[in-house]
C-alpha cells in the first residue's frame, strides 16, 4: 500500500499565534509532526504551509513543503490544493495529519491508510476510541462518533451520544451497552474525493456542529472508521497545551 501524508498549516491561529512555528525541543511544531507522520509507511510527507515563514522552517530542516494559499476556510480545502500542486492521481490515498499532532501515533496513520485501501465503498477514513470518562463524554469539546454494523460512521456530534434513555444526566452508558467513542481528527481521502470536496455545498448539520466530515455523510458517502484502543496523544491547542507537549520533549 502506498499513500501520502499531507500536513496543512496556518500561521494564524486566535488561540496560539504562529502555532506551526512553536518551538519544541529545538524544532518548529510542524516539523515535528512532520517527522513523527515520517515513522510511518507513507511514500511522501508534504506540508500544505498557508505563509512563507513554514515553508522555509520546513526547507530548513528537510522537510518538504507546499506554498498553498491563505483564504482557504478549511483545512480540506487546503489540501485539495497540496493534491492539484504535487499532481496526484485521483485514486492516490490521502491522510490529512493535522499540523498540531507532534505527538501522533505513525501506526494510527498507517491504519488510517489501510483502511481506506481495504473499504472501497468509502470515500474517507478516520479514527476514534473508547470513551471511559463521563466529563469527555459530556464535553461539547469532545467529539462523539456512533457507527454502523460495518463500522462506518452513522453520525459525528459534539453532544454525548448514544444517549442512555435512562440516564437522568450525561452518564455512561449501562454495562453491555455501545461503549461511546471519541473521533479522533485524522482522515484518510483519496485525492480525487479530496479535490471535489470543497465543490460539495455545506451541509445544515455540518453548519450547527460545527464539523466538516458531516457534509460527507450529508451528500450520501461514507465513512470508515478505525477503532484503537489507546487515547491518542495530546494535541496543541492552547499554550497550555504546548507546554505539557514541551516538558513531554525535555524528558
């Protein structure tokens, strides 16, 4: 099997200003993710970079990097642009690393990849695990997968589901109920579904959630995903968020 990872990067970030540029034991964010999204069996790692300033961070430490442009209102969007630059076959497996991850699992890439290769009747794949904690179950913050016979997607949602009817507040589920399941951001595409995504008009669901991979289930397409058992590592979001992934770093 033979994919590509693409890592899209903005500058500009409300939370975390020039988050691709943090620096983390001595490299730039987006490097790390990059080298990390290396570990795993893709063919080629690019970085979809939205300024200068990323590409030459990139280049400076050997990694490869695309200029895309800075109006793009997602992070697909970008990315259908990396796959119409580096020229890539329709049927070319996409997996959008985000270029937050420094701590991404490169065998979850790798499944991600696989995945997608192996359910043809798909047009994305991502990830999710069990939830055991009632506070992320909770969490609008979290977002909640539910999934089919086939394990493909049915519905994403920032509001705990499955709903346990007899539940007085958010609580787990009763024992031998579905377990919930907590999406994890990383997506597998093949580039010609990724280059007609952002055609796709935008879905009601997608607009209220707040999340894009509601318009693939809105159009009628599927979703395939991987269920892991561990919890991913942690993401940056926040500065307090870089800080816990520094000390991680420095130990």
């Amino acid at each position: 099997m033979s994919y590509t990872v693409l890592i899209p990067a903005r500058l500009a970030s409300s939370r975390l200003p020039d988050k691709p540029l943090a620096d983390i034991g001595g490299l730039p964010m987006v490097v790390r993710v990059a080298r990390r999204a290396a570990q795993s069996q893709a063919s080629a790692v690019v970085v979809a970079a939205d300024a200068p300033a990323i590409v030459q961070a990139c280049e400076r430490h050997g990694v490869r990097a695309v200029m895309t442009r800075q109006d793009h209102a997602t992070g697909s969007d970008r990315l259908a642009e990396a796959c119409a630059l580096l020229q890539l076959p329709d049927d070319t497996i996409v997996v959008n690393v985000q270029g937050d991850e420094p701590l991404i699992d490169p065998t979850l890439v790798d499944a991600c990849a696989r995945l997608l290769s192996d359910q043809t009747d798909c047009v994305m794949s991502t990830a999710a695990h069990p939830i055991d904690d009632v506070a992320d179950f909770a969490s609008p913050n979290v977002v909640k997968v539910v999934l089919d016979a086939h394990q493909r997607a049915l519905y994403f949602s920032r509001a705990p589901i499955p709903w346990w009817r007899d539940a007085p507040a958010p609580a787990m589920p009763a024992p031998g109920a579905a377990q919930p399941l907590r999406h994890i951001g990383l997506y597998g595409y093949r580039a010609g579904f990724l280059r007609r995504f952002p055609q796709l008009s935008a879905s009601p669901l997608e607009q209220v959630e707040s999340l894009e991979q509601l318009r693939v289930l809105w159009h009628g397409h599927r979703i395939a995903v991987h269920i892991t058992p561990t919890t991913p590592g942690t993401g940056v979001d926040t500065p307090a968020d870089l800080e816990r992934v520094r000390r991680l770093f420095n130990h």
